[in-house]
C-alpha cells in the first residue's frame, strides 16, 4: 500500500453499480479535493469492478487507502436478483386459512388491456408455503393460542424440503402483536441455523396484509444472495481501505450499516437510482435551483424523479418486476431506454428501441466489445453526437462498427444510416418523455414550471430534445453527471425509519398515539447509540399517515422536524396540517368530515461530516478542440465545435451548437440553445421552445 503522502488526508468514496459502468467519486473532507473514476461493469459479480476501480483510484491519485475514513456503495444486486428471479429457494409460514393470499394479491391484472398476461408467480410455490393454527386478533388480542406442537410440526414439515434457503414468517395482525411470530422465527432459527428467516412484525409492520406478507416474502428471497455479496465485499473493502466504514445505500435515501443491510435487503431494491435523486437535489441547492425533474440515463434504463423545494418525493409502495414492496423509498420511476438500449423493427415493421439492452456485456458495437446489435450509443455516434474516447480516453469509439450494426436497419426502412440513427434517438427520446409525464402531468404537476436535470453517462446526450418536447426552459447539468450517483453517496447520512400502527380519531384525546410516538423516539435514540457513531448530529422527523374515515389510503403529514424529541401536535394543529397537505394533493378538503391516524413513522438521521467540494477552474475559456459534422434533425448535418469542459471558465457563454465533453459525461447543446457555466460549476442551458 501506498504510504501516506499528507496530514490532510480525510477520503470519503461512493461507488455506484450501473448496467454499463462502475462510477466512484471520491472527496477528501480536510481540502474539499474532488477525485472521480469510472471502470465498464462486470455484471457476472459486481463486486469485482468496485474492488479493482477503488484500486485503480487510490493508485491513480496516489490516495492513502488507510485515509479512506467512510465508504459508502449503491448496489443493484437485490434489484437484479429481483429482474431475474435468481434469488434463494424460499418457504412462507402463515396463519391458516390464509396461504394463498401472495399469489391473490389485489386481483389487478398487470395490464388492464392484456387478457393473455398474467401476474408473477409468486416467489414460494404453493407446496412451500405453510400453515400454522394460530390467530391473532384485530386489536392484538389472542384469539387461537399458538402451541409448541404446531411449531415442532412446521419444523418437522420444513426438514423435509430439500435446499430451502430462505423462510418468511407472515402471521396476521402480527404487527399488532408479534408475539407469535418471534416464537416461530426463534423455533426456526434454531433450528436450521444456516437458513435465513425473515420476519414480517420485523421486515415492515404496518397493516395491510398483502403488501406485508409480499414484501417480507422478498426479503426472505433476496437475503441469501445480497447477503453473501454484502458479506465478501465488506472483507474485500477492508483488504483496500482497513480503517472505512462501510455503509449501504437504501432505497429511502439514506445510508445504513453493511450489516443491517444483509438482514434487510429489501431496503436496498432502488438504491443506485434514489442516490442519484438525493446527488441531484445537492447539485441543484448549490445553483439557488431548488424545484427539479432527474433525467438519469444510464446504459439499460432511464430513472425519473420529481424534486420540489429541495425535496425528493418519497413513495411508500412500489412495484419492482411485478413484485409489491412497502417501504418508504424515492419515488422514481424506470424506463427502459438507456444508452445500451437496443433498436429493432418490431413485427409491424415499425422501429422500436428497448427494454432490451446490450449492458456492458457486450455492449454497444461501437465500444469493441464484440456487440453487434445497435444501440442508441451506436445512433449517437452516428449523428457525430459522442467524442472519439470516452471516460478519459480509457474506451475508444469505433463509427465503423456503429454503422454496420445500423446498416441493416436503414436498410430495411429504406433511409440512409444517419436518419436510421435520427429515428433511433428520437424514439427514445418519446420513451423519456413519457417517463416524465408520469411523475409530473399525470400527478397534477406541470413539467415546465421545473428545471430539468440530465446525469448518468447519457443524460446530457438527449436532455435538450427532452426538454423541448415538454416544453421546459432550462436545463441544470451539474458539474460530474456521470457520477452524480456516487456523488449522493458521499452527501448521504445515516438514515432508519421506525414505524408503528396506531389506528385513532384526531379528537382531543390523543393519548395512545403520544405514548406511541415516545416509544418510537426510544427506538430512533437506540439506533443512534448502536449505529451513529461519529455522526455530528441527529435530527428526528416525526410524520403521521393520515386520512378521511372511511376512506382506503392515506397521506403522509410531517408534523415535527429537527434535532431535539419531537412530540405529537394538538389535534386542531394536526387537522391543519392533513387539510394543507390534502388540498395540495387533492385541491379541495372538507372541514367538517371525521380524520383518523393510521400509522406513526419516525425517520432518525444521523448527519455525518461533510465538505463542500473545491474545483480548480480555469480563468479563461479555451477553445474547442475540434469541430465535427453533427446532426441535429433531418436537414442535415451541421459544423460543430467540441470543448473540453474543464476549459470553461464560470461566466462562460456558449451558443449552440456545440458538443461539451467531459471524463463521465457528454452534453450536447442544439442549434437552438445555448449554455452559460454559473458560479457553481454547473452549466445552465436555456432552451428556445419556438
């Protein structure tokens, strides 16, 4: 290892995981100093690119790896197992009588206009799950004792099963009363020491029974492969960097310990593109920009976020592969249309792009991969959109190679290779489009009263034609969108969320839930003393599920926010507090009828050091390095120069068109924009909608 060549070195590292690359970003919090790195993907084992790439990143920069104080990683391998189905072999134990209830789900058809579609299987056969005569009551109450010889049955039924990985204990109203569960999770543990068992009071205990017993079921499935890989990157990280602490990226926004995040990977189902969302939000604060739509485009997908006042919207269900999750997680949502994103005639003879991508395995044909097939990266090329080398000169671009995977479609539409290319891109970009107009037009948000801000490898490729066609003004690149991912990483906290039922009327008695909102401070305070050590400070936000008698779902209302215990509001102030957030979901609230509260949550963050980055900037503009012939729309090919970003000084202005390139990113400026480098390092594009 390298010895350590300053007292001022302080390292923070995020890796982030993508289809296509492995990008790290790296800070030293003594200097602020900037450090990033990009290596292909290897998706047979993740954790190869993140080990070799940290290597190569502290060799390259002559980096202390003993000064690598926090290493925090955002992973897709629970995401992908989910994609696949390549989890563990599991069983599901439950009350009698409701053993089906995963595979009935809520009788929604996947698409309402497919007939022929059905849901997924679920992820225990029917022959692996179980039934216990047992039965917990609605108010928690013991309506049917659970015996010892119905546990020794279940045990004796589940040796039986030949390679079980994987048990998920879901009893009913458990989370009222989870005595029965700990009993069979305890029996079941000690029992089969080597199987892994997930419990639902424990993996999310909030009522409403199918998306409890499905997402505990997930977390059952998932445990045996993210835990291994958490388990042989966690020994690895430290033969690099012996004295990180490593901390998991988890789908709500927040870091959580290794450990935590092998017992609940469930919690890490979105964790690469919720870093993303929460880099962005840092991004845009730095440029007085506060209400943002994400455009992270990476090589298999395309991930949209909605961001108001600095504020990633946050979801509480979602749907991964057909698989319902309830958990508190960044509300994005996924398309498949990324840079590996392959194009093909469809049987109608129309032109379509995705899902299917190329990935990094192997890849688009214009990376010498051995990749065959086009891809939007081989239109891109085509156009004279892309530079020759890429991340730093690491990957050269070959045109010959995108061609001839474009050629034969252009010659079956019967339009030459570029406007074959031009079909390509703006396909894509419709797929984009549409993904926006999902978090915002169809929520009741108008897209132009945002500014738009493209990362990952891609995002800057397609941003302006995006833009123009919602018809939003601006655009905010930030400094490093290729990495702004890993970027979020290192601007990350310590986060858990507790949550707890407690169903009442907002009356002027609200004594249960005030004891139950302590309780929960407890366990927040608990969390902190076991898992935030060294964390600066702790901020508590206290937040209530809340909504209408009679009605099937709730809104959250955050009541208290800051650093001391929060305590429950009055009921009048809560009342206020549902009507402010019901008129902004709804446009309408009634005073008059009954409210109740649902759920308590309590998020818990333990705010760890930070340090705003420095970033040696040039004092004049330099200018461009080449000019190539790139297309912009059908009439053809135009002169444009190509500049270097690192030469753009702040202040600078740039008429379109133009190419900006970068290590981790390319950004093209159209004819009809133009971009300007503001005091914090971000480039502003405003677009000429007319």
């Amino acid at each position: 290892m390298l010895q350590k060549n300053s007292s001022d070195e302080n390292w923070v590292v995020g890796v982030d995981v993508g289809g296509t690359f492995t990008d790290f970003s790296a800070r030293n919090l003594t200097t602020g100093q900037v450090l990033i790195h990009k290596r292909p993907s290897t998706p047979d084992d993740p954790s190869r690119a993140v080990l070799h790439g940290l290597r190569e990143l502290t060799d390259k920069h002559r980096i202390d790896p003993k000064a690598i104080s926090r290493f925090a990683h955002g992973t897709t391998v629970a995401t992908n197992a989910l994609l696949q189905r390549k989890g563990a072999k599991v069983a599901l134990v439950t009350t009698k009588g409701f053993r089906d209830l995963v595979e009935i789900g809520r009788q929604v058809r996947p698409h309402i206009y497919d007939l022929q579609l059905d849901a997924p299987q679920p992820l225990a056969s029917r022959a692996l799950r179980f039934e216990l005569d047992e039965r917990i009551g609605p108010s928690g109450e013991v309506v049917r004792e659970l015996t010892d010889a119905s546990i020794d049955a279940l045990v004796e039924e589940l040796r039986k099963q030949p390679k079980i990985e994987g048990v998920a204990v879901c009893l009913i109203f458990s989370f009222l009363n989870s005595s029965h569960e700990k009993r069979v999770a305890a029996a079941l543990r000690a029992a089969f020491p080597d199987i892994f068992v997930s419990v639902s009071s424990e993996v999310q205990p909030e009522f409403r029974e199918f998306e409890r017993f499905s997402t505990t079921l997930i977390n059952a499935f998932l445990q045996p492969e993210v835990g291994r890989y958490m388990d042989r990157l966690k020994a690895e990280v430290a033969t690099v960097a012996p004295n990180a602490e490593f901390g998991i990226f988890q789908s709500s926004g927040g870091l959580m310990s290794v450990d935590r995040a092998a017992h609940f990977p469930v919690r890490t189902a979105l964790s690469g593109p919720a870093a993303g969302a929460v880099g962005a939000a840092g991004a845009g604060a730095m440029s007085d920009i506060l209400d943002i739509i994400t455009l992270d485009i990476g090589g298999t997908s395309t991930d949209v976020c909605l961001i108001q006042a600095g504020r990633t919207a946050i979801a509480s269900t979602r749907d991964i592969s057909g698989f319902r999750i309830r958990l508190p997680m960044v509300d994005i949502h996924t398309v498949g249309a990324g840079g590996g994103s392959i194009a093909r005639l469809g049987k109608d003879g129309l032109l379509k792009v995705g899902p299917e991508s190329a990935g990094a395995v192997p890849g688009p044909a214009c990376y010498r991969r051995g990749g065959t097939l086009p891809t939007v990266s081989d239109a891109n090329v085509i156009l004279g959109r892309l530079p020759v080398a890429l991340t730093g000169g690491d990957m050269t671009i070959d045109r010959d190679l995108a061609v001839k995977a474009v050629e034969p479609i252009a010659s079956e539409l019967g339009r030459s290779v570029e406007r074959a290319a031009l079909g390509i891109v703006g396909i894509v970009t419709s797929n984009m489009v549409r993904a926006i107009r999902a978090v915002t037009i169809e929520r009741g948000y108008d897209p132009r009263k945002f500014v738009l801000m493209p990362f990952g490898g891609a995002g800057g490729l397609h941003a302006a034609d995006v833009a123009r066609s919602l018809g939003i003004k601006r655009i905010i690149v930030p400094r490093a969108p290729g990495i702004l991912c890993a970027e979020g990483l290192i601007l990350s906290d310590l986060q858990e969320d507790f949550v707890a039922n407690c169903r009442a009327r907002v009356t002027g008695n609200l004594g249960a839930a005030a004891a139950v909102v302590a309780d929960l401070v407890k366990q927040g305070e608990a969390w902190v003393a076991q898992e935030g050590e060294g964390a600066l400070e702790t901020r508590l936000v206290l937040s209530l599920d809340m909504r209408y008698v009679g009605q099937n779902y709730e809104l959250g209302v955050e009541v208290a926010n800051g650093s001391g215990r929060p305590v429950l509001p009055g009921a009048e102030d809560l009342r206020a507090a549902f009507f402010a957030e019901y008129l902004r979901a709804y446009g309408h609230y009634d005073e008059q009828a009954p409210i109740e509260i649902v759920n308590l949550r309590l998020r818990t963050i333990a705010k760890l050091p930070q340090r705003q980055s420095t970033t040696e900037t040039p004092v004049k503009r330099l200018e461009p390095r080449d000019t190539k012939a790139a297309w912009f729309d059908e009439a053809g090919p135009v002169p444009t120069p190509m500049f270097d970003r690192s030469g753009l000084p702040v202040g600078t202005t740039i008429k379109g068109p133009a190419i900006i390139t970068q290590l981790d990113s390319t950004t093209v400026v159209p004819p009809w924009a133009q971009i300007t480098v503001d005091a914090a390092f971000n480039m502003i594009m405003e677009i000429n909608n007319a």
